[in-house]
C-alpha cells in the first residue's frame, strides 16, 4: 500500500508531456505523379512537424534521388516519376537519421553545432549523435 501511494506521488511530480499518452505520429508525404514530375503537396507542413529546416531536407532528397526540384508555397515539384513508396522510403530514412534520436527513438531532438560538428541532440534523453554530411 506504501508502495502505491509513493508511486502516485512520483507520477503526480512528474512534467506534464511526460506523463501524456499522446503518441507523436510521423507526417506521411502526399505525393502524386504527373507527367514527367512528381509533386509532393505536403512538403512545407511535414517539415514543419518534425521540426526541420525546408532546405536540409530539400537538398538530402534532390542528393539521394540525383534530380532537380523546385519549392514553391509549400510544395516540391520534382524532375522524374518518383511514386510514394519511394518517396516515403527516403523519408524515413531522412527521418531515422536527422530527426530521430538514435538512442532513445524519439522525434525530440534539435541539429546543433559542436567543433564545427553538426550532431543531433536529443531534449528527452540527452544524447549526442555526429550526423552525415548533406551534400
């Protein structure tokens, strides 16, 4: 019974997001092919949900798929036909290696500069991981 009670207490002390149950649910890109280009509709807000810079990841998809892209009002229209398992594929793979703590597993995380290092720094664990060079 003493245990019960202690643990209550440990919980009610607890920070709020860490008691939650919420689950943090990774954005999935909306693409669609038309012609000879792919045009992924979601591109500006599924940034915006793991917390990334536009430009980091624009550069990581033109790199890997070796083609040229335009982003314009939130949308990248990109040179080829890439369908959306591709295109999801690569993105979790961008996912797994920028956002992603490579510890923990969890999206809480930040690119900071350390030696002129970038390296991810994860807010829920506080582990450092050097990152791969975009470009």
């Amino acid at each position: 019974m003493e245990y019960d009670k202690m643990l209550n207490r440990l919980y009610m002390s607890l920070p709020e997001r860490t008691v939650s149950k919420e689950r943090f649910e990774l954005p999935v890109l909306d693409s669609s092919v038309q012609g000879k280009k792919t045009i992924i509709r979601n591109f500006s807000q599924a940034l915006k949900a793991v917390k990334r810079e536009e430009k980091q990841f624009y550069k990581y998809l033109t790199k890997e798929t070796a083609t040229a892209a335009v982003l314009d009002e939130g949308k990248l229209t990109m040179v080829g036909k890439f369908y959306p398992d591709q295109l999801g594929k690569l993105f979790t793979n961008y996912l797994n290696e920028y956002v992603l703590c490579h510890e923990c597993k969890k999206p809480d995380t930040e690119i900071i500069e350390r030696n002129g290092i970038k390296v991810l720094k994860c807010t829920a664990c506080g582990a450092l991981s050097p990152l791969k060079k975009i470009g």
